[in-house]
C-alpha cells in the first residue's frame, strides 16, 4: 500500500501502455531507462529518462524513443522499491551531479525527479499526524530562508 507522502497516489505510467508500473496487482514488472549520449566523451550525458514495462513495452520506446547513436541503461523497478538500494540510488545521482561526471538534460532530470517521487510512495514509510502538521509549517517557509 502506497504512504501518504503525496497528497493523493501518482501512478508511475509505463511510456507505451500506460499501465500503472506500481500498482499492487500490475501484471508485468516495469524498468527505469536511461538514454545516455555517447558523443559526450568526458561526461555522462543523459538526454531522456522514462518507464516502461519489461520486455515488448521496453522494445517499442527502443524503437520510437531512443536515438541510434545512443545507448540506454535501464534500473529494475522492483529494486528501486527496496529502501536501502532507492537511498542509494538518489545519492548516486546526487553524487554525480555534484563531480560534474553527470549531467542530464532539463527534461530528463525533470522526468528522473518526477519517477523518484513516484517510487517514493512505495519505498518511504507513512508520516505521523505530527509530522504531516510539521510539514504545513515548513512548507509556508520560503526556500531562501
């Protein structure tokens, strides 16, 4: 079951059928791609981020999505819902963004940003009543204070 860490549960839609990739009763398992550009020879360069469900679904945005000259690397949903390896994963791209060894387009890391938060319902536990009032008070501050 989903937290409470959204308003309301965000499904994760797979890029090609739109099946909902953390529903409990999801018939196929889904994966994360990363398309990365391989002319970027001292960085990598990550231009699209999506979900897909494995196998036929995952060919198709091959396919329709992804540019010859590039490669994709792709993350095992069921991974990313286990706590310990979702917290590592977030610090690796935090890692990297923070070498300057990777860079994503503007797209691609709104897209990551997005999928992470998704996940994040199934990978974070629920939050108290205490802290859900807490939360209203630090969400009224502004971000420069």
């Amino acid at each position: 079951m989903p937290s409470n860490i959204l308003e309301s549960y965000e499904p994760l839609k797979c890029r090609v059928c739109g099946a909902d990739l953390l529903a409990a009763n999801r018939e196929r398992s889904g994966i994360i791609v990363f398309e990365k550009d391989l002319k970027s020879k001292d960085v990598d360069k990550f231009v699209q981020c999506y979900a897909v469900c494995k196998g036929d679904c995952d060919e198709t945005a091959k396919l329709h999505f992804v540019s010859k000259e590039n490669v994709t690397y792709w993350e095992d949903l069921d991974d990313l819902q286990i706590p310990y390896y979702f917290l590592k994963e977030v610090i690796a791209v935090i890692n990297g963004l923070h070498s300057g060894k990777t860079i994503y387009d503007n797209n691609c890391l709104e897209e990551l940003k997005s999928i992470l938060v998704r996940i994040s319902q199934n990978t974070l536990r629920d939050q108290t009543k205490e802290e859900l009032n807490r939360l209203k008070s630090l969400v009224a501050l502004p971000d420069w204070l």
